[in-house]
C-alpha cells in the first residue's frame, strides 16, 4: 500500500550533521549542504537549517540579529524596539535565490547592532544579559516579528523545506566559516513553520536536535521561572535555553552541563569512582527539572567549538570522525563519507557522554 505524508509516523525521523575546522580555517557552506542530502529521507520538507561561525568577519564585533517578519507592520514594530535599545550599525534583507520548492516565506532581514550605552547601563545588565533579555521580549511580545539568531560573528538560517533546498535559497555556498550544523526536519508532535525549524538560538548557542522531549512541559516550566520565553512551538528552543541558563548564568561547563540534561541513572551513577560520583550526585540534586527525558541526539554551536550528545540510553543514532584538523558530526556515517571519504577514525558516542571539538587556538573556553 502507498504511504502518503500524515498516514503514518516516523520517530525516528530528523537529521543532524556538523563540521569544525580545529585550526580556524574557514569553509564554504557547500560541504555541509552536500553532507545533510545524503539524508533526505530522514526529513519530510517541513524544516530544513543551518548554522555558520566565523560568517562575518567585517562585522565580528557586532550581535548579527536574523529576523523573520510575516508583515511590514511587524517589521516596523520590531525596528522601533530595535532602534530604542541597539545603535543599528548596517542591516538589510537577507539575499536569497527563488526556488519553486520553497513558498511563502516571510520576510527575511538582517541587522548588525551594538547595544545602545545609556540604555545598557541604565539596565544593570552585563551586556549578553541586555541582549538576551531584548530577543525575548521581541520574540514574546511583538506579533509577527521573530528573532531566530543573535550571536557575534555567526548566523542561523532556517525555513520550510528539504535542508538542502534551504541551503540552496540561503545561498550559504556563499559564505564561509570555520564550524557549521545542519539540520533536516521530519516533525512529529508540532507544526513545520519557518520559526520552528531548527537550529534554534540565543546569544552564540545553536542546537540542532534529532528526537522528542517527553520532559518538555517540567523543563519549560523550570527555565521559564529565569526569564526566557519558549514561543517558537516546538520543544527543542527549550535545550538551547537550558545550556543558555546553566553555562552562560550559571558558570558550569559543558561536561557539567551534559551530566544534567542527560544524566546518567542513579544505580550507574554509584558504580562510578568517588569524584564523579559526588560531582553527578550533586548536579543531579541541584537541577532535577532540566534532566532531559526522551530520546535525542544534539549537535551543540557555540563560538569557537561543536558538541555532540546523545540521551542516556542513545536512543538516536549520531556519528563522530575526524580527519587532520577537521572533525564531523552526523546521524548516518553515510553523510560524513560524503564529504571526507577517507576518515583517520569513526566511532559511536557513548551515551550521555559529551563528545566536544573546539579550536586549537584555545577560543572554545566553554569546556573550560
């Protein structure tokens, strides 16, 4: 019998792929591209995304805000709150390539900004806390108006469609940086709209996430309890907010941070030796509603390094390699053989056990 869209689940679906240059040489979006369509049949064409670091040099100072808007109205709206907090250094649209696969896509701008002094002393913020706290009121409170990245020198580029496809209109062959992640959608509990489609991200976080949060709903509550919004309809915007909340507020490291989100079971926990023992006991008893239940598998960007998790008991699949300076991410080996066919090495990750490539330079500090 012919199977036909919305007559039957795939849970297994979604795709996740990533690649860092450890030395900081730049690469154009082309490989990463190339790397998630290898995998279109894991998405469905209602999400399709990536995320670049090292994509804007000239700019590297400045937060790069990438909106989306569904009507000049909201634009204007968003502008003005913009303008009332941000000097507004350059912006404009977004330039991408008409694709008869991609359809009603909103409006798609750009703007590089710098907090405005006054207002940011005024707020007894330290600056990414200014940023932050603006992307969700804008977010939460402007109808129509979205903001899908904010970081220095990266950016985030998703929609509606096959990822390839979105690469294709986003025209990310264009670009180039040292470290991206894609992501191809299949959703299964929430809808496909251009905000929802991943890599969500706050500040220089992005995640790309391949599974479903059964502990969505005591998570949001938990994160939403500091201040952060989840308004973009799907529940992988609350992992972002989580390793937002634990290593940019609560000063924890990535490692720390994994043995939260996915930590390991009681009975494993006290077969480890003393130090890892107290240490997972502890983070266990001090942030109880960020574990995250549920199968998954995450690629995490930040400035200057990529993470790989899996859940617990890896229920997802996910694939790391290396070759030379270079190291890959990916659900399917298939996709990492695509555009490096000659590996130094290939393995599987344990199971909540972080695996993490940063820059030889030492600008990855969040392991640190």
């Amino acid at each position: 019998m012919l199977q036909r869209e919305g007559q039957f689940r795939n849970p297994s679906g979604c795709a996740v792929a990533g690649v860092i240059d450890r030395s900081g040489q730049n690469m154009s979006g082309e490989a990463i591209i190339e790397a998630i369509s290898v995998m279109h049949e894991r998405s469905n064409g209602l999400g399709g995304g990536f995320a670049g670091y090292g994509i804007y040099p000239h700019y590297k100072e400045f937060y790069a805000f990438h909106m989306f808007y569904d009507s000049i109205s909201a634009q204007e709206e968003a502008e003005k709150f913009i303008k009332r907090h941000f000097e507004i250094v350059y912006y404009s649209e977004i330039q991408t390539r008409k694709l008869p696969s991609i359809q009603n896509e909103p409006l798609i701008y750009r703007y590089f900004l710098a907090p405005l002094p006054q207002k940011l002393a005024n707020s007894h913020l330290d600056e990414r806390e200014y940023v932050a706290r603006c992307v969700n009121r804008i977010n939460a409170q402007i109808e129509g108006a979205y903001v899908f990245s904010c970081g220095k020198n990266m950016g985030i580029f998703k929609g509606v469609g096959y990822p390839e496809d979105i690469g294709r209109f986003y025209r990310l062959e264009e670009y180039e940086g040292y470290a991206w992640t894609s992501h191809g959608r299949y959703p299964t509990n929430t809808p496909g709209w251009w905000g929802g489609a991943h890599p969500f991200g706050l500040l220089d976080f992005s995640v790309v996430h391949n599974g479903e949060i059964s502990s969505y709903d005591a998570n949001r509550r938990y994160i939403e309890m500091f201040g952060y919004k989840c308004t973009l309809q799907t529940d992988t915007e609350v992992i972002c907010y989580i390793i937002d909340y634990l290593v940019r507020k609560k000063g924890l490291t990535l490692d720390e941070t994994s043995h939260i989100i996915a930590a390991s079971f009681w009975d494993t926990i006290a077969e480890k030796e003393e130090k890892a023992r107290e240490q997972e006991t502890l983070l266990r008893r001090m942030f109880p509603s960020l574990l995250i239940t549920g199968p998954f598998s995450i690629i995490l960007g930040y400035t200057g390094g990529l993470m790989a998790l899996n859940d617990r008991l890896k229920l997802r699949s996910m694939i790391c390699a290396e070759k030379g300076s270079r190291a890959y991410i990916s659900s399917e080996e298939s996709a990492i053989r695509k555009i490096e066919p000659d590996p130094d090495r290939v393995w599987s990750p344990v199971g909540g056990e972080p695996v993490v490539f940063e820059l030889y330079d030492g600008e990855g500090v969040r392991n640190k």
